[in-house]
C-alpha cells in the first residue's frame, strides 16, 4: 500500500471497472428484455437498470470497503483520510463522464436524434433509473453519476470506521447468526 498517483488512479479504476461490468450486463440483459417484452420494454427497462444498479453498488461498496480497512491498518503508515473514498469516486467516474459527454457533443441530424438519445441512455445503463426518476434530461444522466461517488465514498468509510452493514442489520433487527451453521 503506497500513496503514489498512480497507485491512487489505480484503485480509482476498480470503480471504472465495476461500472463497465454493470454495463456489459445492462447490454445483455437489455437483449433479453427486448426480445421477450416488445410492448412493455419502456417499463422494463428502468427495473433492468436498477437490478444492475444494485449489482453495482455491491461491487463498489464492498472493493471500497476493503480497501478502506486496509488502508486504515496502522502497519501501512498511510493515515488515510475517511473521505479519500470521495477522491477514489471522483476519479473513478472520469471515464464514465467522458464516455457521455462525448456522446452528448456529437452532433446528428434531426432523423438520428432519438437514436442518439438511446446510445446517451444505453451508455448510462445502470443509471437509467435514477436519471428517469430524476426527470429524464440529459443533466440528470450527468447528475447520476454522483451517485457512484457517493457509494465509493460509503463504501470507504465504513471500512475505515470498520462498520459492517450486516452486523449493523443484525443488531437492529434483532436477529443473532445461527450457532449451529
């Protein structure tokens, strides 16, 4: 563990990567919705967009966490701040930026204009759902984005702070594990 540039945009690229996965599994799954639902696809696809959202949080929160409690380990002399999760979000999502805004800037005739508005919604496949519920301008694709940043950020800080959201959840619930498993 160093905190070198490039072992920061390193880690940062997790958060890329986790993002592609819930890409490519938006674009397969997205496959099947069509096939399957012709007349309902509109209110199937922001369900899709969600499922994968949620498979995305996963990922991101739980590298996030691991790398938050190993950071915050005394014997890796690091002394991370517990917002670095933030600055692992924010270049994490770069990639992602870019990919819709070049999507946004080219420029097509008036005929291709909703073709180009399913590529800007296909590119922000996981997201889908929460632009859609934010109102479903091309803005609001941007203003998703900010939610990875804030679940590398959640998922960092809790590991710093070593909280477990399933311990947490047990606790409340008041639910002990099974001693007999």
């Amino acid at each position: 563990m160093d905190n070198k540039i490039s072992s920061i945009i390193k880690r940062s690229l997790r958060i890329t990567a986790s993002y592609i996965t819930a890409f490519i599994l938006v674009c397969v799954l997205s496959a099947s919705v069509f096939g399957l639902m012709r007349e309902n696809t509109p209110q199937a696809m922001p369900w899709l967009s969600f499922f994968t959202f949620l498979i995305l949080f996963y990922g991101v929160y739980t590298e996030m966490h691991s790398l938050g409690l190993k950071e915050s380990r005394p014997q890796y002399n690091l002394n991370p701040s517990k917002f670095k999760g933030l600055l692992y979000g924010t270049l994490g999502v770069i990639p992602v930026l870019l990919v819709q805004l070049i999507v946004f800037v080219i420029r097509v005739s008036e005929h291709f204009e909703v073709f180009k508005r399913r590529i800007f919604q296909l590119v922000s496949g996981p997201l889908y759902w929460l632009a859609r519920l934010l109102g479903n301008e091309t803005r609001h694709y941007f203003l998703a984005v900010v939610s990875i940043i804030i679940m590398t950020f959640l998922g960092y800080f809790a590991g710093h702070h070593r909280f477990y959201i399933t311990t947490w959840l047990r606790e409340t619930l008041g639910t002990k594990k099974d001693k007999k498993a």
